[in-house]
C-alpha cells in the first residue's frame, strides 16, 4: 500500500517505521527545511516501549535513555518524604521499562530506523491542502502527490483537523496549566551539598515536589549530564514578551515557599528558560474522512497534557494500532489497488477499526491526565490529605485506595467518564491508574475488533 503521512515528529517516525517493516511504501512529508526536534526530556512509559523494542530500537534507546530506580514524591514547603514510586520494577511488572530520554535523541533514533524500514522523507514540503477523497496533498511548492492513504500527524495546531472538520474542530483548547521548562548541569548539583543528594548516579531517581496550584520534577538526561526541570503553574501568567530574567523572578514568586533543595536548583540552573501553556485536544467527532482515505493521529488527534508522562507514548500506541489495522487490511506480501472495490472497502474498515478501539482509549487517557494534573495540585485541605495518605502507599504493590473503601478515602477515586476505568489519587503514583495505562495492548485491541466486525462488514 501506498502512503503518505504529514509530519516527521514522534507520531509520523514512529508509523513509518512500523509501516515501513510490513512492506508497506511510505512517504513522510515535513514542512521543516531540516529534521529537528525541540524541547528538553521526554518519560515514555512500559506499554509504547514494547512496540519500539518490538520494531528494533530497544539497543538505541537503551543505550541513550535512562530508567529511574526511584520516583521520590516530596512535599513542596517541608521537603517531608510522601511516598515513592518503584520505577524500575516496571519492566517486570507491565513487559517493558519506563524511560526518561532526551526529545532530541529519541527523534534522531526514531529518524534513523523510519529511514531504514524504507520510508522516504522529503523536508520543505509543507502541505497547503488536503484532497481527502481521493488521498492526495497539494504543497506549497506546487507540486501534488497521491496516496492510498494519507495520514496526518501534524500535531496540536494540525491544518489537516481544520480542514477535516471545518467549523466542527474545537482546535487545542487551554488545560488551565503550564510549566516553566529549565535545565540544570549535573556536575555543579552534584558539588553542592544542598542538592547533591539528588542526582544520585547510581539510582538515577526522579524527584517530584507538590503543593498546592505548583509543582517541581526533575529527572536525569543526557547521560545523566543534565537535570530536566518542569515547574507546573495556573496559566495566568503572559510570559510571551518577557526576557529570561523576568521569568525567572516569576518562578522564584511562584517556588519562594519551596524547601532549600528546590530554591538552590533553581539557582543552580542554566540561563535559558521557557514556559509553555498545557494546551489539549477535546474529543473530536471523528479522525477519519468517509473515504477511507485519510485519518488523523497523534496530537493532531488528541493532544493532552503530560500528567500522566503518557502525551508521546499514546503517539506510539496510535502507530502501533494502526500499522496492525493496515496490516490486516492489506497483509505482506498482498497487492493492494484502492480502484478495487474489495481493497477499497477493506481500507475503509482499517480506519473505521482504528477509530473505534483508538478514541476511547486516547480520550480516557486525555482524562486521566487532567484528573492527575488536578489532584496532585489541589488546593482542597481535604483532598490534599487523602492524596498524601494514599502517597503513603505509593511504593506498595497494591491499589488503594479501594473504591469500597467505607471511610472517605474511596470518595478520592473517580471513573473516566468514556471507559469507566480508575482515576486513583496522585496521577501516575496511584497503581490502579497506571495498571490500566501500562498494561493496555494497542495491537491486541485492534486485531479484536477487526475480527470480530470484519465479517459483516466485509461482506
């Protein structure tokens, strides 16, 4: 099958990839003069690993990430231990590690294996617009190309959602929150004794600080060279126009009741700094044009907020699942003609099937993700007792609280409202929440669903 996706970030590489090595002929169009990636760390979790490793990238990305022992959860004004996270029982428990990487390195490796499973990438070809009907993209420099299918992954502020759906898109709407984004060098944390004990190069632990409407992570990249840092705010703050000076002194107002650790990695850290909005996606009416000849994916889909470290995981899971779906739809080895009506019908249901088992599972993660994001910094004396009591129990294997818990604890879990799943206390520390997440088979879902409606619809 013939294939064209829009943008070369995380989503694109890693469906080409995937694409790439079931035979399929992929090219991947990118309005970019030359390939780059932007930003600082990344956290990919255990059930996106499985799939990179399955692809061929585990020596890569192993050999340029690393795996936390630990997540340390610190109360932000005391410095008072509240619970951890074991990070690097993970791999036992769900098949695969959890990661903390370099953007820049993980688009590079992604970039490299994309190239080798035979995708072709042509830089400064943005596209200007979308013929969906009959899968085909108009650049900006004139020229038309055509596909089977046309996949978009052209991110939060995606063209191709606008002209999807027109006065249907929502567009990427605010979450309430942002982040300060900073780095600090290692070696000057590690020679001061205030901060020293934090950038422990064995256990190479993550650390999270909480408070109410604030918070503090910081996790090893590069080697362990860098300390990634990415202070959570209300967005009510415009830093658009302001100079790094002037929003350092609003971090020092935001972090000024912060324990003496946090104030020093803060004077410690390097000059650049920058602050971005958490913006999301909301639930679309659909990803997929009534063609069957192009589908959305990835941010472009359903961006959310990073809460649950899971925003460039869901973007493999996607990759994943619909590299199946067309797999099943056009097998290796198979010719495939959309001119054909079979085949034409066959690639209509791949996308129905893709949209189907994907919404669900992408909307109830983008839940997830604000419910953590909500409760780790809520400002609620009651709420904020029971996250720390249940922080408590955060390095037990176990779930608790219980929902049938008969004191107030169980009023502190929710359900996702698209799949009823568990939305525990504290986010990415609450074990019945990450259970869920980290366990999902994004391939296991689609080869289900497709089995089981393929019949009436292909007949």
């Amino acid at each position: 099958m013939k294939i064209i996706i829009v943008g070369a970030g995380i989503a694109g590489l890693s469906l080409a990839i995937a694409l790439g090595q079931s035979g399929h002929q992929v090219t991947i169009l990118d309005a970019a003069p030359q390939l780059a990636e932007l930003g600082a760390g990344v956290q990919m979790t255990p059930q996106a690993l499985r799939y990179l490793f399955r692809w061929g990238l585990k020596g890569d990305l192993l050999a340029e990430s690393i795996i936390p022992e630990n997540l340390h959860v610190w109360d932000g004004g005391s410095g008072n231990l509240l619970g951890h996270v074991r990070i690097k029982e993970m791999e036992n428990q769900y098949g695969a590690p959890y990661i903390v990487v370099h953007r820049a390195v993980l688009h590079n490796i992604l970039h490299r294996h994309a190239i080798k499973a035979g995708g072709e990438l042509l830089l400064d070809s943005e596209v200007v617009e979308y013929d969906f009907a009959n899968g085909a993209v108009q650049l900006r420099n004139g020229k038309r190309l055509t596909a089977d299918l046309v996949v978009a992954a052209d991110g939060i502020n995606s063209l191709a959602r606008s002209k999807l759906l027109g006065n249907k898109n929502p567009g990427s709407q605010p979450t309430g929150w942002a982040a300060f984004r900073m780095t600090a060098k290692v070696s000057k944390l590690k020679a001061d004794p205030t901060t020293s004990s934090l950038v422990d190069l064995q256990s190479r632990s993550s650390n999270f600080w909480i408070a109410p409407q604030v918070s503090c992570m910081t996790y090893l990249i590069k080697d362990a060279t860098l300390l990634n840092i990415v202070l959570t705010h209300r967005d009510d703050v415009d830093t658009r126009n302001l100079v790094a000076d002037e929003c350092r002194k609003i971090v020092r107002d935001l972090f000024k009741d912060f324990e003496p650790r946090v104030q020093r990695i803060l004077d410690l850290s390097t000059p650049k700094i920058a602050n971005y909005p958490v913006y999301s996606v909301p639930p679309l009416p659909s990803w997929a044009h009534e063609s069957g000849r192009f589908v959305l994916m990835g941010d472009a889909a359903h961006a959310m907020a990073f809460y649950m470290s899971m925003g460039v995981s869901i973007a493999v899971e996607d990759a994943a699942a619909l590299a199946a779906a067309l797999d099943l739809a056009c097998p290796l080895g198979s010719s495939f003609a959309f001119s054909n009506e079979a085949d034409a019908r066959r690639l209509k249901h791949a996308l129905h099937v893709f949209e189907t088992v994907r919404k669900p599972r992408a909307e109830a993660v983008q839940e997830a993700s604000l419910h953590g994001g909500d409760s780790l910094h809520t400002s609620s004396e009651e709420e904020r007792r029971l996250l720390y009591e249940a922080l408590g129990h955060s390095h037990n294997d176990e779930i608790w609280p219980l929902e049938n818990d008969t004191s107030n604890r169980g009023n502190s879990v929710q359900r996702c409202k698209s799949t009823g799943q568990r939305l525990g206390p504290g986010g990415i520390t609450d074990k019945g929440t990450r259970d869920w997440c980290y366990n999902y088979d994004a391939i296991g879902a689609i080869e289900e669903y497709y089995k089981s409606s393929s019949a009436e619809t292909l007949a």
